[in-house]
C-alpha cells in the first residue's frame, strides 16, 4: 500500500521506542488515512494488542457521544479514530476529558482531514503527541497498488499519469478498467471514476443495498434488512457493500467514502431515479419504526434524507467539522453576555443570564474548533421549567403560558433561545443546526408534540424553517426587545410528534402522502369519543389541532362527528352502527339501555355493536388521515 514508512513508525509507537502515545494522521480524502488505519490495526492485533475502532461517521458530535465509544477501553489496548474531521470541533474535550481517563498504555491513532490543531501541541500534549502528514502515493507505489487489484503494468503506468497519487481514485480506477478494458482521464476524476464503477449490471439487491448505503448517513443489516425486497438477503448484501474498495465498514456499520459518497448517489439516481425515491422512502420508513423504540437519535438520520435546505439545515449534523454541541463551562457566561452585549442585545441577555447562572441543565452551548462559545440556546417544557428563573424572565413564563394554554399538554418544548455568534452567513446556520440537535436529544419531552420557537423578526432563515415546517405565529407573542421585533411560532408536529412529523417530511418530498394518522388506536378513538363533552379532556388528545383549548377541543369534535358520518354505508346493519355511535357519544342524555330499547336490540346486541362502530370509525380515521 506504499506506506511502509508510517507502518515502521506505527510499530515503534507499540514498542514503546517511540515515547509517543497518540498519532495524528492527516492528509485529504482519498490519501489513504482508513487504509493505514486498518493495517495498523492489523499490525497492533499480530503484536497481541487489542483493538477499538471508532467511525466518527456513526457517533454524534457531542463529547459524551466519544466518551460512550471509548467506555470499557482496557490496558494495553489501541484505538483508532477514523474520520476525525467529523468531530474535530470537539478536540479540546477529547484532550481534556476523554483521553486523560484512559490506561496509561493506552495508543491513539487519529485520522482526519485537517491538520491537527494547535491545542495538540501545547500543555504537555507536544510530549505524547506526533503527527504524520500522508502524501501522495509515488509512482512506483501507485503501480504496485494497481497491480494488487490485478491491473498490468501497461496501463496500470497509464493510470498513473492523471489519479495523482491518491489510493482511492488508484482503486476506482482499477474497478473502472476491469470493466471497460481502458480508462481514460476526464475532468472531475472522481466523479467520472464513479461513474464507470456503477455503470454494471449488478443485480437488483446489489443495486438497491448500494443506493441505500449512498442515501442513508449509516448502514446496518437491520437497515437492509427493512429496505430492500422482502426475502431479499440482507446479510449477504452487507458483506457485498463491506468488501467495495470505497465503502468503510465499523462492526455493523458500513458507510460510503465521503469523497464518493454524492457521486454514487447522483450516479444511481440518475440512472434509476424512481428506484432511488423508492428506496430512500423505504429507509425513513425503517428509521421511524425505530424511532418508535425510543431512539432520539433518528432525528438526525432522518434529516439526513432531506433535500430541502430550509428542512434539513435545522437537524443535520453537517456542521460538526466546525462546531460541536457541549454543557456550560466556567467562563463560558461572560464570553456569550460579552458577545450579545456588544452587538446591542444587553436586554435580551439579561433575561437570558439567569439560565445559564442557575439552570444550567436547560442551557446547551456550542463551541468552534478551539473551544471557544459560539452560541447557545436555552430549553423550556411545562414540567421542568426552573421557577426561580422564570420568576424574572416575562417573556419566558408568557411562551410557557401559551404552551399550557394552546398546546394542551406537557409534550411541548419550548426553544426559549438558539443564538448563533459565528458570524457565518445566515445560510450557513451549522453552529444553530448543532444546538437544535442537541436540544432535541436533551430536553424533558423525547417526541415533542409541540414547538414553541421565538425569534427576532430579522431571522429570515429562521421564519423559512419555521414556515416549511408548518408553524404559525402566535400574535400574543409579539413583542419588542433591544429595540427589535420579536415574533414567535407554534409549530404542530401532529399526533406522532417531532419523529412522525420528520417522517411526513421526507415522504412529502418523494411524493407519497404521509399517513401520520396511522399511530391512532381504537383506544386513542375511544377516548376521544368519552372525552367529547369536555373541552379540557379534548385539547390535550393526539387528535387536537390548532391553537388555544377551544379550538384543539372542536377540532377533534370536527373529526369525529365527520368520520362518523362517512365510516359506514346506506344498508340497514351499517346505519345501525352509524346510530349506536352516535347516540352513545355524540348526542348526550340517552343511557345504554334507552339506546337499545330504542334500536329494538338487546343489551348484548347493543354493546356489541358499539364495540363494532369504535373499531370501523378508528380504522377510517387511520386510513384517512
């Protein structure tokens, strides 16, 4: 693989000749960085090392995320990190917390795009820490590379000429030739290369297991498992995708090369476009069903399918090369009040100080690549606000108000601030999209039915995703602070909540109507219907829409009284269980026995019947959404 020279480096690290215990590996995509990973890891496993990989590709960007992967690392035991440009705004945390826990005998490889931060050179890290910068591959190298994937010297020299050294366009190279017999260079290499290696015909499953690995930010066999045809081998299709040359796999998990990743995609995409909304439709219809299992985390893959940018610019984790989500830190509060200060929000922030002093669990802060606060925001729901804070905070209590008053229930959060100090271009929003996320995997609520998100008017990036997602501004809400008008939005997520809604999204954009509905039971039906007369009972139930208790009360009488009439058919039988319904919920006075003597049935008819009209209206209210 033309590294010799790293791997003898490698080796005296695990001698312990080398009075290094951490390995910065860097260069860009393509160079080879998993590639030596792998062989050292191969090189430590024959020393009698043991061995933990980490993708940073399957972790969340949140230093409690790295710490959970590095739990149980026992003496003796190498670690590589591959992917490091992931999470390299969280490598203050990993020298300061993480890495400091381990065994002393412990060895760190970390590879990652960027050169590695100044913070590894200072403190007493330049004693433990060495870095090795990859190169090209020399031609020599290259040809030796190609040879291994069975290419003749030939053109294995001609390929040579134009790949630049770099592994991976070496390996796309020698697929393409097999198939096509000669490659020649072309603008975009890459692209092109990609291009030539999917332009086979691989059979259905190979072609499906591909382009759910292109469209899905990770891989399983349960994925696959979910979205390819039923009876298809799911197991079989994994091992296929872990032995591609381009796709990196970690236990179960296998993902696309980054640098390959979007030109798989729009290859597939564009040779079968249906077939690839087909399966990205299948792939959040699997991430839902988990989400239902309690994951939090879906959220993030399930944005990963978006293609809309207002959409997915609130949930992804595309910014995290950049920036990371963490908890509040000393010094922390006088960097961000600085900060708003000096820009004219000192109003704002004197009402905000307060959370950050004494409820710190409802602050999330975010932070750049050296550490440093970029921004923060600030969480609320009904049944965890801190009543000391909120006892100075009026614009607070007022959002927690209409919460109580408009949403009807508990499962609201409320995204009391999301401030954003980079900088960057409103169309960036990367360090907002991390505490977004953060927020939504932290707060009380796990699947908030509700959203109560405030914002200064100017936000217009902000007002698009609020729009797109269906929110509608709360006029009570108005207000003005620091001499700037501040609107806030109610966004209803549906019976299904935050996960469902996400759901919805990603359907909606492939053109299949979403059947959020679907989660109603006959329970859920029932208590409605015993709910009926009472406002307060009906504006808390899964079926409300809208905004104050009156309203979410007859919107769910609405459904009702109009799945009731349209459920059952003109026959006899039908109208019968149309007036069972009816008159045992929805006209009040009558007793179950008046209702029977009045239908000429008995008791027993009677109830069943009832049991029978519950049942239908609640499957046409599922099918109908």
């Amino acid at each position: 693989m033309g590294r010799s020279r790293e791997l003898e480096l490698f080796d005296r690290i695990l001698a312990g000749t080398l009075d290094r215990n951490v390995l910065l590996v860097h260069g860009p995509g393509g160079i080879g960085k998993t590639g030596l990973l792998r062989a050292s890891a191969a090189a430590a496993r024959r020393a009698g090392r043991t061995t933990r990989w980490i993708d940073a590709r399957t972790i969340d960007p949140i230093p409690a995320a790295l710490a959970a992967a590095l739990e149980g690392v026992g003496p003796r035991t190498v670690v590589f990190l591959d992917g490091f440009e992931r999470i390299a705004a969280g490598a203050r945390e990993l020298r300061e917390e993480v890495l400091p826990r381990l065994p002393g005998d412990v060895v760190v490889v970390i590879a990652g795009r960027s050169r590695p931060d100044p913070g590894w050179f200072s403190g007493g890290w330049a004693q433990v820490a060495f870095t090795v910068e990859l190169a090209e591959l020399s031609e020599k190298s290259s040809v030796e590379l190609l040879a291994e994937h069975g290419v003749p010297d030939g053109p294995a020299r001609e390929i040579t000429q134009w790949t630049a050294g770099s592994p991976l366009a070496l390996v796309l190279a020698a697929g393409a030739f097999h198939r096509h017999g000669r490659v020649a260079p072309e603008p975009g290499i890459l692209t092109t290369l990609v291009r030539l290696t999917t332009a086979v015909e691989w059979d259905d499953t190979q072609f499906d297991a591909l382009a759910v690995c292109a469209v899905a930010r990770r891989t399983t066999p349960d994925l696959l498992d979910g979205a390819l045809e039923p009876g298809s081998d799911a197991e079989g299709a994994f091992g296929w995708l872990a032995g591609l040359p381009w796709v990196d796999r970690v236990g179960t998990t296998v993902t696309l090369h980054d640098a390959v990743r979007e030109p798989v995609r729009e290859s597939l995409s564009g040779s079968r476009p249906a077939r690839e909304r087909e399966l990205r439709g299948r792939v959040a219809d699997h991430l839902y069903r988990r989400s239902l299992l309690g994951d939090r985390s879906i959220i993030t893959d399930l944005a990963h399918l978006l293609r809309s940018p207002e959409l997915r610019w609130a949930y992804c984790w595309d910014g995290s090369a950049r920036y990371h989500a963490d908890r509040i830190r000393s010094g922390d509060t006088a960097v961000l009040g600085t900060a708003l200060a000096g820009r004219g929000y000192g109003e704002w922030w004197s009402a905000s100080e307060p959370y950050h002093r004494l409820a710190p669990r409802h602050v999330v802060v975010a932070r750049d690549g050296v550490g440093a606060p970029v921004g923060y925001a600030i969480w609320l729901t009904p049944g965890s606000a801190p009543s000391s804070v909120l006892a100075g905070d009026p614009f607070g209590r007022e959002c927690l108000r209409v919460a109580e008053r408009a949403c009807g229930s508990g499962e609201v959060v409320v995204w009391r601030d999301s401030v954003d100090l980079t900088g960057g271009t409103p169309a960036d929003g990367s360090a907002l999209a991390m505490l977004n996320v953060a927020v939504a995997l932290r707060a009380d609520v796990p699947n908030p039915r509700h959203a109560i998100v405030p914002l200064f008017q100017h936000n217009q990036r902000l007002h698009e995703f609020c729009l797109a997602a269906g929110g509608t501004v709360v006029p009570e809400l108005d207000t003005v602070v620091d001499g700037r008008p501040v609107c806030a939005y109610l966004i209803d997520y549906g019976p299904g909540g935050l996960h469902a809604h996400q759901h919805d999204l990603v359907l909606r954009e492939l053109g299949r109507l979403p059947t959020r509905s679907s989660a109603l039971n006959v329970d859920d039906v029932r208590t409605a219907l015993e709910s009926f007369p009472v406002a307060t009972e009906l504006a808390r139930h899964p079926m409300a829409a809208g905004v104050g208790v009156d309203t979410r009360a007859e919107s769910v009488r609405t459904a009702l009284r109009s799945g009731v009439a349209a459920a059952f058919g003109a026959g006899a039988r039908e109208q019968q269980l149309r007036s069972v319904l009816s008159q045992r919920y929805l006209e009040p006075g009558a007793t179950s026995a008046a209702i029977a003597r009045s239908l000429a049935i008995s008791k027993a008819t009677y109830f069943r019947r009832l049991t029978e009209a519950v049942g239908r209206l609640a499957e046409h209210l599922a099918a109908t959404g």
